[in-house]
C-alpha cells in the first residue's frame, strides 16, 4: 500500500467559504492521506471571517489563509478536484481534463446567509458540516475502495 498522499483541489467561485472550509477540514482529518488546497475560478481576494470562526470551532485556524486563483494550479495535477458550487462546476478550467477524479459535491453558499449574527453563523455551522458529511465522507470512502 503507498504511503504517498494524494492530491485534492477544491475549487468553488470566490474561494471565501465553502472551498476554504473544505480544504481546512481535509488537511485536518484526512492529513495523513490527502494534501487539500482551494481555489476560486474568480476568488474574492478575502477569506470571510465567518469561514474562518466556523473552523476555528473545531481548533483549526484558517486565519492566515489567502483567497486564491485556479490560474495557480493550472500546470499542477491533482488525484481529485471537487467543485462545491455550480459557478465552479460550470467554470472549471480547461486543465481539469488532465487530472484524475472530477466530482461536483455541491453546497449553499453560507455568505449569502441573511438574518442575525447567529442565524448567520448557524449557517456556516451547517455547511460546515455538510463538508464533512459530503467531501470527507466521499474522500473516506475513496481510502477504503
């Protein structure tokens, strides 16, 4: 059995939230199998500050992390890529066509989230979680196949 860790790119439209959130849980829990990082077909230049505190919930500090650009990895290959809003699924760029898996794991955007501060923060809280029900279940099984 490799030892080797594959590679995961997580890709949405701002790489603000879902994507950030996403790579964070990742590198997290499935470190010693996976390597995550994001990215943003169009990135917001930002990290929000409620993706950040949702995953800071669970002691992982994603505050120094940077919105970042699909044009970065464009000669790099990844085992997987995952879009996780339909803007990305929709945008992919042309160099997906050479890495491994392509899935669309699909999630609302919780900075579209109206209401409260904590109406708005359980909305994180609830995407958070369906990261890692969706993406972490779906990469978990992947280890096990």
């Amino acid at each position: 059995m490799s030892t080797e860790k594959k590679s995961v790119i997580i890709l949405c439209t701002g790489n603000s939230c879902r994507s950030q959130m996403a790579e964070a849980l990742i590198n997290a829990k499935l470190g010693a199998h996976y390597e995550a990082v994001s990215a943003g077909t169009k990135p917001s230049g930002y990290v929000h500050p409620k993706a950040i505190a949702a995953v800071a919930e669970l002691g992982i500090d994603i505050s120094e992390h940077e919105s970042q650009s699909t044009d970065l990895f464009g000669d790099r290959y990844f085992d997987y890529v995952i879009t996780v809003c339909g803007s990305a699924q929709e945008n992919c760029p042309v160099w997906m066509g050479g890495c491994g898996t392509q899935i669309h794991i699909g999630f609302e955007d919780p900075a579209d989230a109206t209401g409260t501060e904590d109406e708005i923060m359980a909305v994180f809280r609830r995407v958070r979680h369906e990261i890692v029900e969706d993406v972490l279940g779906y990469l978990q099984q992947e280890l096990a196949a």
